[in-house]
C-alpha cells in the first residue's frame, strides 16, 4: 500500500535513471523546430476558436500574481506536496504591501470571474493561463511552466450531474479531435501508421470500477492498464476515498465536487461530478493526462469536503467565504493542457519539444542522445 499511497499525488516520474528506460529509443521528430511552432499556434487557433463555440464561452485576462489573502490560488492537492511560489511586494515603504503567489491555476479565480464579468447562465469564460509548480520532478510530460486553457461556465443546479458533465466532456474532445484533424491537413506527415490517430469517441469509466479491474495497483498503473485497452477514456469520481481506504488521485476540497452521491448506468451508487481525459500516447507508450475537469462545488458540498480534508480555517477566505453566500455563481470548469495536448497531436517524445522552459542538465543530455531536442 506504500506505492499507492506515494501515488496520489505525484507529480512525474521521479527518477531519471527510471526516465531514461521510458523515453522512446527510435525517436526522430516528424516536424521540424521550426515547422513544429507553426503547428503548435495553428492548433492553438483551432482549439481556442472551438471550444468557445462548443461552450459558449468568451476569451479574458488572467493574473499571472493573486493576493495570498485572497483565498484563490489552486493547492492542487490537499496534501501540501505542491506549494506555490510567494513573495512580498513592499510597495509604498511597506506602509501598504502585498504578500503575492505565482498561480498554480486559475481553478478558483475564473469562478469569480463569472461575476466580475458578467456571466449568465450558459455564458462562460477561457483564459490563456500561465503558471508556475515549482515542486514538480521535471520529466517527459511534466514542466516546472505549466500552460492550461482554463475555462468555466455557469450553470443550474439541476445541471449538476453526471449527465450534463458527460455532453460537456464529450463536446471537448469533439474540439480536441477536430484540432488532430486540422494539424494533419496542414502538416500530412503527422498522419502516420506508427503512431494510430485518437479514436473518435471518449470510453467514461468510474474510478471505482478501475479499482475494482485492478484492486493492487497504485493510481497511475492502474491508468496506464486502461487506455491500453480503452485508449481514450473519461475517468468519473477523482477525489472520493474508494474501497482501498485512498482516493484515486488527491484533489484539492475547494472545486472541483467529488463527494456527491451519483448513480453509475446499471444501478450502482458512486461519487463525483468531475473528472479527467486521459489518453493512450504512443510515442511515449505512456498514459497521458490531457485536462482536468469538473463541476464545482455549491456551499454545501464545500463545507463537506473541507470537513474530509481538515481545512475547515478555508472558510475564513473571501473567496471561500462568497462561495457559503452564493455570492458567485454554479459552474463547471476545467484546465486543457495546452502543451501537454500539443505534444500529442504533434506526435512529440517531450514536452520541452513544445515548451520553452528549464530543463536540467541531466535530462537534456539524456534527451539529446535519444534525438530529442528541448527548447530553452
């Protein structure tokens, strides 16, 4: 139980001696540096485009820096395993300072920019997010700069079920599928039979059911045991303590809703409203994590969760505080992975193929002698 437990939040590989018998051995680019740029903004384009058409959703501005009194940067786990970066602004002599974070996300501020914007019901918003996880191990697919679509949407509360979650999932990976199409019209040598294209439908599946197909596995295992067979799926329920006494994968108690009571198709009582796509990559012949996603919690469920998770004093934060009010409205929401989801339409080994970032030295000379070539 030791390996499930390290599992629940873990943030990469974690081993480079681990990373360099993962990382492909036959690897060449099918995209020049040069050709790759052009392909990651004409997918780019294409999927931001799509996705407010397919949800209604408008483009705004997104702090880079929130006020840590605020309440509103993502801890991404409920564990304290990611922390975010914070600094004093003194401003004013220190007779009127901040203390500011680099976001990890923007989960929790676009809720509040529903009402800063004025959203109405099916109305919503995307941003082009940019972050920074500072604790994360810098492997294939994980960066210490992290780039998400971050979008949300308002919504009813009859609207918070598995049903509706369901349409709105599958209306995403309609844009994500369109954007593979779009690429390989541009840039045909991407469509090759070495590496299948994405199958046109999304398999969901419950968490618990994965637990229950392989009850001995950590997390990340028993992910990469099911898009084996299903190489695209929906994973409901993330977050709600299963059978084995752990969850499937941390989430933090104060957005996504994964202590709701639902109802699997053949009767069986479950937990969840939210989710991630994880697919089949096969030129990692790894899984691969595209967005995370769900609808949020209402003033009830909060408290719930904050009660499960022992962080009760959240409730002192403004944002925590307009959520118990309903001062801001229902919503679903998620993060695409904007270079995770460029890598894998551009078939990449890397993500740094992608993303200029940092990388260290360890991990760009094992790249390089495997063909790959990170930006810096």
């Amino acid at each position: 139980m030791t390996d499930k437990k390290a599992d629940l939040a873990g943030p990469g590989i974690g081993d480079y001696a681990e990373l360099d018998k993962i990382l492909p051995q036959d690897y060449s680019s099918l995209l020049s540096p040069r050709e790759t740029q052009n392909a990651v903004f004409a997918a780019k384009d294409y999927i931001e485009d799509n996705l407010c058409k397919e949800l209604n959703l408008i483009r705004v501005t997104v702090p880079l820096i929130v006020d840590v009194e605020s309440g509103v940067n993502d801890l991404l786990d409920r564990d304290g395993s990611r922390t975010p970066i914070q600094f004093h602004i003194s401003n004013d002599h220190d007779k009127n300072p901040i203390d500011a974070q680099i976001v990890q996300a923007a989960t929790k501020w676009k809720r509040v920019a529903l009402k800063q914007f004025g959203m109405n019901l099916g109305e919503g918003l995307i941003t082009d997010m940019r972050a920074v996880r500072k604790d994360y191990f810098l492997d294939h697919d994980h960066s210490a700069y992290v780039d998400q679509w971050d979008w949300e949407l308002v919504v009813t509360e009859e609207q918070r079920n598995l049903q509706y979650l369901t349409q709105v999932v599958e209306k995403i990976w309609k844009v994500l599928k369109g954007a593979e199409t779009r690429v390989q019209e541009l840039f045909p040598r991407l469509k090759t039979d070495k590496y299948p294209n994405l199958p046109e439908k999304l398999t969901f599946i419950h968490a618990e059911d994965i637990l229950d197909r392989y009850p001995e596995l950590p997390r990340q295992q028993r992910e990469t045991q099911i898009v084996k067979e299903y190489p695209a799926i929906f994973i409901y329920g993330i977050g709600w303590t299963l059978k084995d006494g752990y969850p499937h994968e941390m989430r933090a108690a104060d957005y996504d809703d994964w202590v709701t009571e639902t109802t699997s198709k053949d009767g069986r009582p479950m937990h969840g409203l939210n989710g991630d796509i994880l697919v089949w990559n096969p030129v990692t012949k790894r899984r691969h994590e595209l967005t995370s996603m769900g609808i949020r919690v209402n003033a009830n469920t909060l408290k719930t969760q904050l009660d499960i998770t022992g962080q009760l004093d959240f409730l002192e934060f403004p944002y925590h505080k307009a959520l118990l009010n309903n001062e801001i409205p229902l919503s679903i929401g998620g993060g695409i992975g904007q270079s995770r989801t460029f890598m894998l339409l551009l078939k990449k080994a890397h993500i740094g193929e992608v993303s200029a970032t940092v990388w260290p030295k360890i991990l760009k000379e094992m790249c390089k002698k495997k063909n790959i070539y990170v930006l810096e």
